[in-house]
C-alpha cells in the first residue's frame, strides 16, 4: 500500500515516529489501530441497548454477581436448565 500524505501531515508523522522511536510504519499502523479503536468506541456509544447491556453487567459485577472458570459457567447453565 502506498500512502500520500500533504507534505504538513508527512512531517509531523516523521517528527512523531521519531520522539517516539518508532518507525514512519509502525507510527501509521499505531494511528490506523487507534483510528479504528475509536471508531469502534462511538459506534457502542451510539447504540443504547450496547450501553445499557454495559451498565447492567457493571452493576452484576459491583454485586458480586459473577462466575468464574469453565466449571462455574457448566454449573451456570445447568441450573438454568434445570430451572
């Protein structure tokens, strides 16, 4: 892939890379991950069943309302069958 960058944005990747020891590269997949990363973020934000799935599983969580391992999930399911 070939990118083309205004000689501004070219210098301050450059001058970046640089103070952060990295190379021009690994500075524009570090600013594409993050680029995507964020994007992500806004798009769970935008969705309000996301949001509030987020807020009830905090709430579990802060209760104590959590199961850890394989067997506790196999115990889990179980009651909830049985159920």
């Amino acid at each position: 892939m070939t990118i083309r960058l205004p000689d501004e944005l070219d210098a301050e990747l450059r001058a970046a890379a640089e103070e952060d020891r990295r190379s021009v590269h690994q500075t524009i997949v570090l600013a594409v991950e993050t680029f995507l990363a964020l994007r992500e973020t806004a798009e769970v934000k935008a969705d309000a069943d996301a949001l509030r799935a987020l807020a009830e599983a905090r709430e579990a969580v802060a209760a104590g309302d959590v199961v850890y391992g394989t067997d506790s999930v196999r115990a889990l399911i179980g009651q909830r069958r049985a159920s």
